[in-house]
C-alpha cells in the first residue's frame, strides 16, 4: 500500500469499515510510514475536537460558505 491509498481508506478504517486484507495492507503501512502515522493521529484529533457536525449545528451562512468551499474545491481538483 501507498501513502496515497492510505490516505483514501482512513474513513473506512477509523469506521471499521475495511475487509480484512486492506485492515492488514492498512496496518502494515501504518507500522512503516511515520508520515501516514502522523496523517492518522491529526485526523483523530480534528474528529475529537469537531465533534459531530450536522446541518443543524452550524448557521445558514457557515453552511453555504462550507458547500461553496467544497464545490470550489472539486472544480480545482
């Protein structure tokens, strides 16, 4: 595995959504890649300290800023 198929199965991982083989290909990465470790622990921090975010949580304005953001972001991709 890659850093960059790493990058793709966290969700799935933190969810404990992976079959096993990728957990194992995840895992083993993890174990040698030190960037990826780092990329791992930040992505728990920042769910640990957002928290749950639902459409309800968040004003109008800051959820259109955040779909604007993320169209933007698509189009430059």
């Amino acid at each position: 595995m890659n850093c960059n198929d790493f990058v793709e199965l966290v969700t799935e991982f933190l969810d404990g959504a992976l079959s096993e083989g990728d957990e194992r290909r995840f895992i083993e990465h993890l174990a040698e890649c030190s960037g990826c470790e780092t990329y791992l622990d930040q992505f728990r921090q920042t769910i640990a300290t957002t928290g749950e975010l639902t459409p309800d949580g968040i004003s109008s304005d800051a959820r259109q800023h955040l779909l604007s953001a993320f169209r933007d972001w698509q189009r430059d991709a």
